[in-house]
C-alpha cells in the first residue's frame, strides 16, 4: 500500500493481520538463555539483532518492536537489557528494506527535543520505517538513574506523557515538506518554511525548530500501550496503533471495545490498530508443541519465578507454597503498580485456579500475554478467531526462545495465513505507515 491512500492493507474485503515481532534478548521465556542453543552469548553482537530483523522481513512482518528499560535489577534471573535500542535501529535499518523499526521512548526520562531528533533521524536513515512507542516508565529503581527518588505519581507521568508528545509533533512540523531548497546559487531552505515553536508548558520549554528536516513519515508512527483509565484515555486519543495485553479472547474484547469506543468518541476517522502480545510454541503436532513449552518451563528455578510474580503483584512471593493454592490478592481497585499485567495475574487465577507453581509456569513467557501451543493450522485458525471476533488488529509476536520461536512462526504459520487471505504475502508500502494503513500528517 502507498502511504499516500491511507487505504487498510485488505484484500477482497477481508481483514488482514497486522505482525511485530516484539524482540527481548534471547526470548521472552524467563529461562530461554539457560537452553544450550539459546544466543546468550551473542546479546551485545548487533548481527544478531540484524538477523532478527531479517527473518521477520522475509516472514513480510509490519515491524520489529525493541522495549526498554532503565534499571538493572535482579541479573541473578537472566538478561534483559542490552543494547540501547534506538542506536541498535539504526544498524537493523541499514541490514533490511521495508520493515518497520519500534523503539520505547520513556516520556518520563527523555525530553521531547532529545526524543524528537534521534526519531527523525532514524526515520531519515530508514527512509520513512520508524515508529516510537511511548510509555511512562514503572519502577523506583529507574527512577533513581534520572534524578528522582522514586517514581512520580501516575497522574503527573501522564500529564508529562502527553505534554511529551505534543512538543515532539510540533517539532517535526517545524519543518515543511517543501522547506529544502538546497540552491547552491541561492536559498539553503525557502522562506518562512522553518519555524520555532515556543513551547511553554507545565514540564517543558522547548523553543525549536528541531536540528533535523522533516521526517519522511512526516511524523514516525506513535504507539501506546495504555491499561489504566488514563492510559486508555491518552492512547485512544493520540495512538497510532496500541498494544495490549489480553490472557484470552474474553479479556481482548473488553478491551479492544472499549478502546475503539473511546477511539470514536475522540472523533478520529484513523484505523489504530491494536495489537495484543502472543506466546507462540508451534510444531507439526500439539504433543511437540507442548514438549517445547516444558522443555524452557523445566529451566526456569523456582525462586527467580516467584521473584517475577513479586513484580506482578506488588509483593514478596519467595514464602509462598508452590503447590498451594495462590493467596489472595488486592482488587484491581487497590493496586498502584503497573494495572494491565496485574489485570491479567487476576484473570489468569479466576479462570484457570492454577497452584502458585501452575501459575509461574503460565507466566514464564511473556507474563501472562496470550499463549497459543499447537500446530500451524491450529495457531492460525485462533489468530483469525480473535481478528474476526473484535479481539485484535493482529498480534506483537513474543517468541518464547530467540532466534528459533520467531523462525517457527515464519516459516511455518506465516503461510497458512497467507495461504488464508490474513496476511500480506509481499510488501506493498516502503514505510511502516503503509503496512500499517494510515495516512501521513501534513505539513503544518
């Protein structure tokens, strides 16, 4: 699709998915280093990364996503941060063509200039393939690496969040599209075509115009991943595309729906497609299927699981009693960490009632995101369950083990739907906006 139409990547009517490949070190799976295949070791190799990127291009894949994060606790678990993702994008864009390329940006620890220049550079360097997910950071310890003592309240994040994102689209419009000249006999750039913006807010001060001409997205896709009412509310209202987290198809409906409401209520015309995480553990038959999945689960040790639950739910988990039942925990109401991951703990005990180690086995890869276990067929007949049933837009892909979880789903589910109508078969757009189906802002 060209980015110029804004037209929905359908075909005959038919909805189409749209894929990210969500990459976090060696997988999402809390014990995929310690596999003896895993890529541990090759974590600081940027070729590694570029690999990724590739195999998720030949698999004809919207995006590649890079989280992020602040602090370094419990290493004792395992890796999680490496590379600083925006440098490592702009290697990853030089190694592919035309997937996109989504790093975290934290409102609460960048500035919108700071932010607003690396995005329009690396969309520069990509030639129009770069999308920001903006997010306001959870936790004290990395509060303290910015100059906090612990991290603002919930209500000043988003106010920030939002100032944030402000600034950084009047930066990248403080540029028109028609602003180079480049006469070497005359004018660098045409009159008036450049501006500042006087920025003058609660958070920030920001005069401009940014150091970089305008991005060829116009601006770089922005993404949300919001769950509390603040953030479904800014995310509805500014997103781009969002990402959610949904334990089944039930909890994805209530929030897909309400998210679209709140969309329309905005009075945007614009597609914003949500993306809910997915575990996939696929092979030729369900029994190889779920001898993977037991395969990183008998990995894992006890104590560095009930250590990530702990962040989950807020509390010490290293006393509770593995084949016990799981203690009661505070409503949803009650609880002042990160509300969408702990929507899904709840979720996940009232449905299923697991024992404390049945539940860390459910969360061990990807925390409580949708997990599909099977064969290709039976994979990609759910997948289109949930775009058909107001569940998804499509899915960012949380392979539990990397490089082979993410080679898996390429080479074995990717054709079934595409063979199905659900997925695009070739690229039709050189931009991430256009695998995406949205417009591009004008030029202010």
């Amino acid at each position: 699709m060209d980015t110029s139409t804004g037209l929905h990547a359908d075909v005959g009517g038919q909805r189409m998915l749209h894929l990210n490949l969500f990459i976090f070190g060696c997988g999402h799976h809390r014990a995929a280093w310690r596999h003896p295949h895993s890529s541990v070791e090759r974590l600081g190799d940027i070729a590694y990364y570029e690999e990724l990127a590739r195999v998720a291009e030949r698999g004809k894949l919207d995006a590649v996503f890079f989280a992020d994060g602040h602090s370094c606790d419990n290493l004792a678990d395992g890796p999680r941060w490496f590379l600083e993702p925006l440098t490592a994008m702009a290697a990853m864009s030089r190694a592919t063509e035309h997937i996109g390329l989504i790093s975290t940006v934290s409102s609460t620890f960048f500035t919108p200039f700071h932010a607003a220049r690396m995005m329009a550079s690396l969309d520069h360097i990509s030639h129009g393939r770069m999308g920001w997910n903006v997010v306001t950071s959870m936790f004290d310890s990395e509060a303290r690496n910015h100059g906090y003592e612990a991290m603002p309240d919930h209500a000043w994040r988003y106010g920030r969040a939002e100032e944030f994102i402000d600034a950084a689209l009047r930066l990248w419009d403080s540029w028109r599209d028609d602003a180079l000249v480049v006469d070497r006999a005359g004018a660098y750039v045409a009159p008036g075509s450049v501006a500042a913006i006087h920025h003058r807010g609660e958070h920030f001060l920001v005069d401009g115009p940014l150091t970089v001409p305008r991005p060829p997205q116009g601006h770089p896709v922005l993404f949300q991943a919001g769950a509390s009412e603040q953030g479904r509310d800014l995310a509805a209202r500014r997103a781009e595309a969002i990402y959610a987290v949904a334990y089944d198809l039930q909890a994805a409906q209530e929030y897909y729906r309400d998210v679209k409401r709140r969309v329309r209520e905005a009075g945007r015309s614009d597609p914003v497609p949500i993306m809910p995480g997915l575990v996939t553990y696929v092979a030729s038959t369900e029994a190889e299927a779920r001898a993977k999945q037991r395969e990183l689960d008998e990995l894992l040790p006890s104590q560095d699981a009930l250590r990530q639950l702990g962040m989950y739910v807020g509390q010490d988990c290293t006393g509770w009693d593995l084949d016990g039942p799981v203690p009661a925990l505070p409503p949803l109401e009650a609880f002042t960490g990160p509300k969408g991951r702990y929507a899904t703990v709840l979720r996940i005990i009232e449905t299923e009632q697991p024992t404390v180690r049945g539940l860390l086995g459910r969360l061990a890869a990807g925390g409580g995101h949708c997990t599909m276990v099977g064969t290709p067929e039976g994979i990609a007949d759910e997948m289109a369950r949930w775009l058909q049933h107001e569940g998804a837009d499509g899915f960012n892909l949380m392979p539990p083990a990397l490089p082979g979880g993410i080679a898996d789903f390429v080479e074995q589910v990717v054709p079934v739907l595409q063979q199905r109508g659900l997925f695009r078969k070739e690229y039709t757009s050189s931009t991430l906006r256009g695998h995406l189906g949205l417009t591009r802002p004008a030029s202010v």
